[in-house]
C-alpha cells in the first residue's frame, strides 16, 4: 500500500545536516518527495511511497542525524498523489 505523510519536525534541526541526511535517508528507502528549512527554525517534509518506507523514514526523522536533537515530530497524513519524482532539498 502507498501512503504519504507530511511532517513538521522542531528542536535543534537547523545547521546540523538534518536536510541532507534526510535527502540520503529517503533515497536509501526510495521515498520520493522534499524536504526544506521552515523560518521558525522547524524543518518541513514530505514522503511517498510504500507504506512500511514512509513508516521507516519518519522513524529516523524522530532521531535525526548525529547533531540534531529532535524534540517533536508532527505528522499529517494526506491522500497518496504518486506526483512527486525523486527526492530533494527544496529551498
């Protein structure tokens, strides 16, 4: 089953890799979306793909790289669309 989820993640995430490990993350699992800093110092997502990837990519966002220090995860599930191609930083 495909499923997508839209993600709001706050605590330390910013200037500390967290866009560019997530970007690595995605594509180890063939999650396809984007990910980009939000101005109020969260990072923003979203993931599509298989049910069981999209679970294990917003696992890892609970932890984050090495430097981060994640304090919460809000998570929006939204109807799967199967538009996004890829996966990138967006900016």
């Amino acid at each position: 089953m495909k499923k997508r989820v839209h993600i709001y993640v706050s605590g330390r995430v910013q200037a500390v890799a967290y866009r560019a490990s997530t970007e690595r993350m995605a594509i180890r699992l063939r999650i396809t979306g984007w990910v980009r800093n939000m101005r109020d110092g969260r990072v923003e997502a979203v993931f599509e793909g298989d049910e069981e990837d999209v679970e294990a990519m917003v696992a890892w966002c609970r932890t984050g790289p090495p430097l981060a220090s994640v304090d919460h995860v809000d998570i929006v599930e939204e109807p799967f669309e199967g538009r996004e191609t890829g996966f990138n930083i967006a900016y």
